[in-house]
C-alpha cells in the first residue's frame, strides 16, 4: 500500500523560502502590501510539503459563513500558491467556523475527507 500523502502544515520558520518543482515559494508578506498571509506563511510551509513529497495532496475546507479563516483568502492562496493544481482541492461548506455542527455540511465534509484520504 502506497504510503499517505496528505496532511495538514501546523508551523513553519518565518524565513523559509522553497524552491519548488518549477517554481519559487516566497513569502507573500514580504512585499508589505498586507493580508491573509502576514502571521503565517501558509504559501511557504505547504510548498515545504509538496517540495518534500511530491504525492502530497492538499484539501482546503471552509464554513461559508466563517469570519475567522474565510474562503477568500484560501482561495487566494490556491490561485496564488505554487503548488500542482490537480493536487489542491477546495471545499466550502454551508456554516461558519465550525461549519461541522450544521448536519448537512458534517455529512459532507465527512464525505469530502473519506474521499481525499481514499488511495488513489
């Protein structure tokens, strides 16, 4: 059995920049302009990941209605990251931050993950 490529990037070093397979992960907060990417460098540290296995695959979920960690900015990092697109999927959610506890959007959500953890 193939071994899992798949998983969630909890910390990164504020400096890292990654040379990738065909292109360069920077720090999108460097350039100052502000925005989702300025606490965490999410850019960099999934680069880390798909520069360290390239089967890593990335699925992003988000409640809808979230004011924490809104679609927008994870679909901004999915168009401006640098990352194999057939490797990153998005997924939004009727519900908010815990869009879980809204039963139609656990069943799917639960779908979603059995689905992205299944081997190919």
């Amino acid at each position: 059995m193939d071994s899992f490529n798949c998983g969630i990037i909890a910390s990164a070093s504020p400096s890292s920049t990654v040379t990738g397979r065909s292109a360069t992960v920077t720090r999108l907060a460097a350039s100052g302009a502000g925005g989702p990417f300025n606490d965490y460098d999410y850019p960099a540290m999934i680069g880390e990941a798909f520069a360290a296995n390239p089967k890593f695959r990335l699925m992003v979920g988000t409640g809808i209605y979230d004011l924490t960690t809104t679609v927008g900015p994870a679909r901004y990092l999915a168009a401006q990251g640098y990352f194999p697109k057939d490797q990153v999927s998005q997924k939004t959610y009727e519900g908010g931050h815990m869009a879980y506890t809204n039963e139609p959007a656990l069943k799917a959500f639960t779908s979603d993950v059995r689905a992205f953890v299944t081997p190919r």
